[in-house]
C-alpha cells in the first residue's frame, strides 16, 4: 500500500467508525427524549403579599408527554425557603414533591396545592414580577416569572384537572 491508500483507507475507517458511534448513540439520546416530560406552566401568579412574611403562588404545569414527572422543587431570588403545600380535607401541608401526571396537569390553585414563599427578602407589589425556577425530578427545570396581582385575584378557573 502506498501513503495515498493509507489514508483513504485511515479516513473511511475514521468516517465509519465515527458514524457507528454517533448511530450507537443516537438511539438512548431518542429514547431520552421520549422519556422526558415536556412541561408547560401556564396562569401563573402571586396575590400581592399582606406582609414580607409569606405569599403563595399559583399555576398550572402541562405535561404534554407520556412520561409522568414531579415537582420537586422551587428556587427565587424572592425567598430562600419555598415550600411545595398541598391540600387534603381542608389542611394544609407541606410535601416533597406533587405529581404532575403524563398527559395531564397539575393545577396549583387557591384552596388546593399551591406553593409557599417563606421569609420574603421583599415584598413584592401589583404589577411587579416575581422569577422563579421549577424543579422536576425528570424535566429539566423551568424558569418563569409570577405576575403579581390584586390579593382577590384567583386567576382563571378550571374544571379539569
């Protein structure tokens, strides 16, 4: 062989090897995806705090996937202590995560489960937004902001849960 052979033959062996590779691994990265929730987070917002104590926060998280997912966790330069709180026969508690159903929706709402921020570094007023970031324990997290309404406001109803 001569140094021309050589390197066609190094190059086609680089080129099928490297697309082997990439087809052995593009498999798992599809069945990753299709594993992953895709969570959408709509309707949400804050009622205008009384005091720099506490304020709740309401929405609805969409999974539009096959996979069911959960709320693990918040984080927001609002509080250092966010609190994931359901509702079960009228009481109130605080839990360490909440379902949010393959295809369906986790609606977090007055009187039901809802979000707590503890300890507020400020109190935020109407019309000002408040950032805050979800954590799944399989989606990747969602950043988004909380308008901050009137203390009467309870966002738009919803039937289906």
């Amino acid at each position: 062989m001569n140094a021309r052979t050589t390197r066609t033959l190094a190059a086609a062996l680089s080129l099928t090897a490297a697309l082997a590779i990439s087809g052995c691994s593009s498999e798992p990265e599809g069945k990753t995806e299709d594993a992953t929730p895709k969570l959408t987070v709509s309707g949400a917002f804050m009622p205008e705090p009384v005091d720099d104590k506490m304020a709740g926060a309401f929405m609805v998280i969409t999974n539009d996937s096959k996979t069911p997912d959960k709320l693990t966790g918040l984080t927001s330069p609002l509080s250092d202590d966010l609190q994931i709180h359901e509702t079960k026969d009228q009481k109130m508690r605080q839990v360490a995560s909440l379902d949010v159903p393959a295809n369906g929706r986790l609606s977090l709402e007055r009187g039901g489960s809802h979000v707590m921020f503890m300890g507020l570094k400020t109190k935020p007023k109407v019309g000002d937004k408040v950032k805050v970031e979800l954590k799944f324990a399989k989606a990747d997290p969602v950043t988004i902001e909380l308008d901050v309404k009137d203390r009467t406001y309870t966002g738009q109803s919803s039937n289906a849960h």
